[in-house]
C-alpha cells in the first residue's frame, strides 16, 4: 500500500474514534458538566467546542507520537 492511503485509513480510523468518544461525551460529560458549571458555560455550544477542540488535540497528539519520523 501507498503511504497516502495509509495515512488516509489512519485518519479515518481516529476520526471513528472520535465520533464514538464525542458520543460518549455527549452522552456522560457534558450534562455532567451543565450541572455544575455557572450559567454562562452552560451554553451547550461553548461545551460542543471546547470538548471538539480537546479531541482534536488528543488525537493529534496521538497520530504525532505513533507516526515515525522521517530523517
């Protein structure tokens, strides 16, 4: 297999992931949090983003760390 398609069903694999973990946030966290944050954070969109923009940072982190780099 070519290195782009590699990297493209790796892509698509944390992206799964990603869905399944932004279903269980959604699910668990979120109203975990609306109940305990003030009523300004309670918006569900500022709880939406900052949860997409930690995902997106962790899967990064991830895919950074597993990749080799080239010399």
């Amino acid at each position: 297999m070519g290195e782009r398609f590699k990297i493209f069903v790796f892509v698509a694999i944390l992206g799964f992931f990603a869905g399944v973990i932004a279903d269980l946030a959604s699910t668990y966290a979120i109203p975990a949090l609306v109940a305990v944050l003030p009523a300004f954070f309670q918006a569900r969109y500022l709880l939406s983003g900052f949860a997409g923009a930690c995902l997106t940072l962790l899967l990064v982190s991830v895919w950074a760390y597993i990749v080799p780099q080239e010399k």
